[in-house]
C-alpha cells in the first residue's frame, strides 16, 4: 500500500517552508512516527514523522526545495518490520558481507551532513570530522551536533598545566597580514523573518520608549529568603522573569491599551494575557507565549520559561509555541545590556525590556546609598497608546518590583 508523506498544515501566518534535510532515503525502513524529513520555516523547524511502519519508496521534493502546506513530498510502502524489515535487514547484512571490504567513508574527503547539521557546524565553528556521525553511510545529523555542544557545554576548557592562559591555541588560524577575508552564507528563513518584521514594525507603527529605573532590592532578598525550599518543592529556581510577567499583568489589567492591537480600522482588546518571553536560540531570537498567564502560579511561570529555553536550543519549539501573544518580555539584561530600545512585535502594542542589575549611588531619605539598580524600557505603539498610559503602566511595574507583596495580594 503506497503512502503519501504531506507537509503538515501551516498556521495562517506561515505561506511555506523549506526542506532542510531527508533523514531517511529511498529503500530506507521507516518506524512509525519516525522523523524522516525536516522542513524551515520563518518561525520553527518542525520534523514529518512517518505515518506507519513501512519503506520510503520515492522523494519528490529535493533538499532546499520550498514547499507549501499540504504538498505531497515523498512517498513510502506501508510495510511491517517485523517480517518485511527484518528481511530488508538480513538483506542488506548478507550483501555486506559478500561484497568486498569498502574503505571508510572519511578516507575519501570530508564527510556528508545534513543541511541543519551544517549549519550549527559553521555557526559554531566546529571541525566536521571530530564529530561522531549516526546517520545511514556516516551522514552527520543535526542530533550528531547537537550531542557534541551539549558536551562542550558541560566540560570546562583544560589548560596544560603551567602555561599561561594568554597562550592556548586560538580558535581559528591566524589571518595572513594583509588579506581581507570575507564569507558569504545564505539567510536562514528565521533570520530573514526577524528582519521583516522588524522593519514591518518600524514602518506600520508608531514607535516610542520611555523608562525608568526600579531597586531590585526586595525582590533579591526575597528570593535569598526563599531560593532553596521554592527549588526544592518545585524542581526550578526562582528567577526574576516571574516577578516581572506578575507586574505586567497588573500592569496590562489597569492599562488595556497595551494588551491591545490594531487590526485595520479596529482596536482589538484582548480580554486574556498571553505573554511573549524573548529567548535566545542557536538560529535567532525566538518568541515562545505563556498563555493565559494571569492564571500561572510563579512555579508553573518559571518551569514553562525553563522548558522553553531547553526547546529553543535544541531546535524543538514548535509553531503552536510561537504563535499569537498579547505583550512581550525580553531581557538583554543577561548578556549585559545595561540600557536599550525593544522593538515592537506586531501586531502588538508594547514590549518591555529588561536590563542588567548594577549598584549605583540613589537617594533615599535624603541619603546616599548604594542599591541594585535595573534600567527598564517600555516602546510602545503610539497610534494606541498614549505618553500617559505608557508612563503610568512602567510606574506600575516599577512598585509591583520594589514591594513584592503586592503581587501576592494583589493591590
């Protein structure tokens, strides 16, 4: 029985996508749910899993061909592996071993990765042939790169004893005096995305910020008094993006506007609080949504926000993660912004922005003392939000952070 292998059906904010990679070819054995393609999208990659057991018999669509919702690509037999496959396998054992010895695959040149594989190699500047390949014929797959990060990551970098740091083996060659390289690589879907929409947002609104500062003090103290029995009961540790998602709900709640959007002619208030979280990806900035936010206990905030930011770097977020929001959130605080501009995320009206804490000199009681500051940024859309409104909510934000009690009894 010949089974049609279908692109699944985008959201209507996604027109198409792009094949990255087949991890199956024609003849391969294919388990149910097994991912044997991976499709590029402006948002995510997402894998097509087999429908059934059976053989991959044909691909219509090639690597980087782009492709639409809905399109046939490829086409399999519907088998059962446990007589069919297993034939296939001895099969393929007995032709192993009556044919003659082949030479390993890396003798022959570099070897063979998956589009997806390729790019984490470069953006990462990795050596292809340390990397250990799974894949069918000694094909590096995406996983196969993935696995060596996640071990970088973990195992801190060893100096031979007695040489001076100033002296280790530079990452990359060193550049001949005089020459003037330069590298030319395609756009990746997701990056091309983000600059549309950002020029989208800086041509269709009208965009401003305003700021302020706020003594993040209490909320400090606060988590040193609780940090160990809250990781305890919930298995997370208590952040500060918690805090702040509270305070802007409060925020949002006594200033609809910025929980607004403008859909034509029309103001759009959403009676809900869907709350983008800015992360940080190995292919871009990438929003994921806290639905329904207001109802989230602050564990539940910081376990969704912890396994987003596992999903975005391992490639994982799917489009349902994504897609839709009301307000965002996004902290440069974390690589050392100490003052910034966001920009909007349409078809919203505000975005706020979090930034590095450091202690500086304030006046309290007509004293000097020294606290732990956070410069926060509010841009906002104009054509629906007034200077007023826009100051007002960030002061909310500001006494929500600086008496943490109120968040809790909700005054």
């Amino acid at each position: 029985m010949s089974i049609e292998l279908k692109v699944p059906v985008f959201p209507e904010s996604v027109t198409d996508g792009t094949i990255l990679s087949w991890n199956r070819q024609p003849g391969d054995t294919v388990k149910r749910d097994e991912p044997v393609v991976e499709i590029e999208t402006d948002k995510v990659v997402f894998e097509v899993p087999a429908p059934r057991d059976g053989v991959l018999e044909e691909i219509l669509e090639k690597e980087g061909a782009v492709v639409q919702s809905g399109q046939v690509i490829g086409r399999m037999r519907e088998q059962s592996l446990d007589a069919g496959g297993a034939a296939a396998e001895r099969k393929e054992t007995v032709e192993a071993e009556s044919a003659p010895a082949a030479p390993p695959a890396k003798a022959s040149g570099t070897p063979f990765a998956t589009p997806a594989a390729r790019r984490l190699i470069e953006e990462n500047g990795l050596d292809i042939n340390a990397i250990p390949a799974s894949g069918r014929g000694d094909r590096v797959l995406k996983e196969d790169v993935l696995a060596v990060l996640d071990k970088a990551e973990k195992t801190p970098p060893q100096t031979p004893a007695g040489t001076p740091a100033s002296s280790a083996a530079p990452v990359e060659a060193a550049v001949a005096a005089g020459e003037r390289p330069e590298k030319r690589v395609p756009m990746t879907r997701l990056r091309a995305r983000i600059a549309e929409r950002l020029l989208e947002a800086q041509h269709n609104a009208a965009i401003l910020t305003t700021f302020n500062e706020i003594n993040m003090q209490p909320v400090m103290d606060l988590r040193a008094r609780y940090r160990d029995s809250f990781e305890k009961r919930y298995g997370v540790r208590l952040g500060f993006m918690s805090f702040f998602v509270k305070a802007v709900i409060e925020g949002l709640r006594q200033f609809p506007q910025l929980n607004a959007s403008i859909d034509g002619n029309d103001v759009v208030y959403h009676g809900f609080f869907d709350i983008g979280i800015a992360v940080s990806s190995p292919r871009g900035l990438v929003v994921p949504i806290l639905r329904d936010a207001d109802s989230m206990a602050m564990a539940d905030i910081e376990i969704q926000i912890r396994d987003y930011a596992g999903k975005a770097r391992e490639g994982t977020l799917t489009l349902e993660d994504i897609t839709g929001g009301t307000f965002s959130i996004t902290n440069g605080g974390v690589f050392g912004s100490l003052l910034s501009t966001p920009i909007l995320n349409p078809p919203q009206s505000g975005i706020l922005g979090m930034h590095k804490i450091q202690e500086r000199p304030v006046a309290e009681n007509g004293e000097i003392v020294i606290r732990p500051m956070m410069y926060v940024a509010l841009s906002y859309d104009h054509r629906l939000v007034d200077g007023r409104e826009a100051v007002q909510f960030l002061v909310t934000v500001k006494d929500m952070i600086e008496d943490p009690a109120r968040l809790m009894l909700g005054v």
